[in-house]
C-alpha cells in the first residue's frame, strides 16, 4: 500500500547523499569508496522494494489523497477552485516554503481537521491557511502561516486508512483568525453531490502537486456496490465512497483535504480524503472518512467542546 501523502524516494536520498560524499572526499579514496558501497545498497534495495511491493492497481491512501479525464490530475477530472473561498482550505508542511505534503480543514480558530495517515511524528508541522496557492509568497494578503502544536489521531486508528477512522485533530499554537467551516453531522445519502478540494498530484504516480487550490464534483456511492466495485471487504460505517464515474478523484497530496457539502446554500464538511485505488481510474471511487459516523463524530466534537 502506497500512501497519498507526497514522501521523497529513498534512491534520491541516496543520490543526495552521494553528492555530498564527492564534495567532501577525492572518490578515490577509502572512505569515499565504503560510502559509495553502501548507498549503492541502499539504492538497490529502494529499487527492489519499489518494484516488487507496488503493483500497478496499489491501494493508494489519498489522498490525500489529495478526489473523466486523468491528465489534469491534482485533483483529477477538476478545475481551480474560486481564490476567494473555501479559505479554510488548509495545506499541512513541513517547511513554510514548501508544497503540502497533505490537505486539511480550519473547524476551530485553533483545530483543523485532517487524516490521521498524514500525521508526521517527531516532525514540525506548519498550517498554511487562507491559501489559494500551493506555496503562498511571503508577502501574500489574508494567508496564515501558523505552527501546529499537536497532532491527535482516532483513538481505534490502527495505522491504517483501509481499516478506517482515518480522521486526525491538529491543535494550532496560536489562533486563526479565518472563518472555520462548520461540520454537517447527517448520514449522507446515495448520489448526494459533493466536492473535494486540494493541491494534490498532478496525474497518478506523477509526484508534481497543484500550484493552486483545485476542486472536483463528486456523488457518493452506495457502501455495498462501492466494496463490489473496489473488490474490498474492508469499506465500512467510517467510510465514505464518492467519484470516479467518470474519472473525477483526489490523489497523492490531497489526503487530510475537506469533502463538502452545499446545504442551504453554506458550504459544509461533511468528510476527509483518506484513500483509493490509484488516482482518477474510471469506475473506481475514492474513499473518505465519514463525519457523521458516531466515534468519529464524538472524536471531532470532544475537541470542538460540543
């Protein structure tokens, strides 16, 4: 299983690392040849792993991502998303100058909603809030670029996203100031229209995110013709199927990013990209976590004080 979530390949770390070497010793020497030795290793294992554990219809956790035509990718079989709104849309990174290795939602002036796969242990995490563009200017208006000081995961998350309660609560060390997006707690219907936003992949397996914030229309699928469909047992209460009738989904980077909901003309959360099979197949839905489902509704609202 392949994560959504954008991770640099161990063969480019490797090559990064071998850089470093030649600059630092004649390639002729000792040192510098134990050195080339082993990461030739390392990069032949990573080669190895690569081709024998990542078959071609992989289990890919969406995202993010991350949700008709699979060349536009990011958010695949979408167009770019109003530069005005949805400014709850929250990129998750691990360097203010970097793309977003994950989506995520502003629901709390100090809480955001994401997917618990995109939690990154023992790293410094940074909120990229009211942000159009993937990587927003330093001098852009109305973006926060705040720290997150906690990362929570479901309680009866198991490491998984296939296993369900995909769903992760991220504490802010300081206040947003942006309007949050409210959550809908109502059981979602068959065919009910929703839309899925991100800056994710550009195209299955293309590892180049959105500049911009994009968008795609989905409807959601009946949970039986959804694990018939997918050929998986596992698809449940947490979850939620949606897109790819037509190739409409979300893809690497887009996981931990909102699923919304029109309803009486407000827009509202109603679930978070978690996984899928590829990016963007026909016939072949992204799976979200589910909002409404009771543990994971009594998880959101614990922190929400409600």
């Amino acid at each position: 299983m392949l994560g959504r979530p954008r991770k640099r390949h161990l063969v480019f770390i490797a090559w990064q690392s071998a850089s470093f070497i030649f600059q630092s010793f004649p390639p002729t020497t000792p040192t510098a040849i134990m050195w080339i030795q082993r990461l030739l290793f390392v990069a032949v294992l990573a080669v190895a792993f690569s081709a024998t554990s990542i078959p071609t219809s992989t289990v890919t956790y969406n995202s993010t991502t991350p949700p008709t035509p699979t060349d536009s990718g990011k958010i695949v079989g979408g167009q770019e998303a109003d530069a005005t709104k949805h400014r709850y849309l929250t990129g998750l990174k691990t360097s203010r100058t970097e793309e977003s290795f994950c989506g995520a939602s502003l629901i709390a002036p100090n809480l955001l909603l994401t997917a618990a796969h995109c939690i990154m242990k023992g790293s410094t995490v940074y909120a990229s809030i009211g942000s159009h563009a993937n990587i927003p200017l330093a001098t852009a208006k109305g973006v926060e670029m705040l720290q997150v000081k906690r990362q929570i995961a479901h309680p009866k998350y198991a490491g998984d996203p296939a296993d369900g309660y995909d769903v992760a609560i991220y504490e802010l060390t300081t206040n947003s100031t942006i309007k949050p997006v409210s959550i809908s707690w109502t059981p979602l219907l068959t065919n009910t229209l929703l839309v899925v936003r991100g800056w994710g992949d550009m195209a299955e397996g293309d590892g180049a995110g959105s500049p911009v914030a994009l968008e795609v229309s989905v409807r959601v699928w009946d949970s039986a013709n959804c694990s018939k469909i997918l050929d998986d047992s596992s698809i449940d209460a947490t979850m939620v199927c949606a897109g790819g009738v037509k190739g409409q989904d979300s893809c690497q980077g887009d996981s931990g990013g909102p699923l919304t909901l029109e309803k009486e003309g407000k827009e509202v959360l109603v679930g978070v990209v978690s996984w899928g099979i590829g990016c963007g197949r026909k016939s072949s839905p992204g799976i979200y976590a589910r909002l409404s489902e009771p543990s994971i509704q009594k998880f959101i609202q614990s922190y929400l004080g409600v």
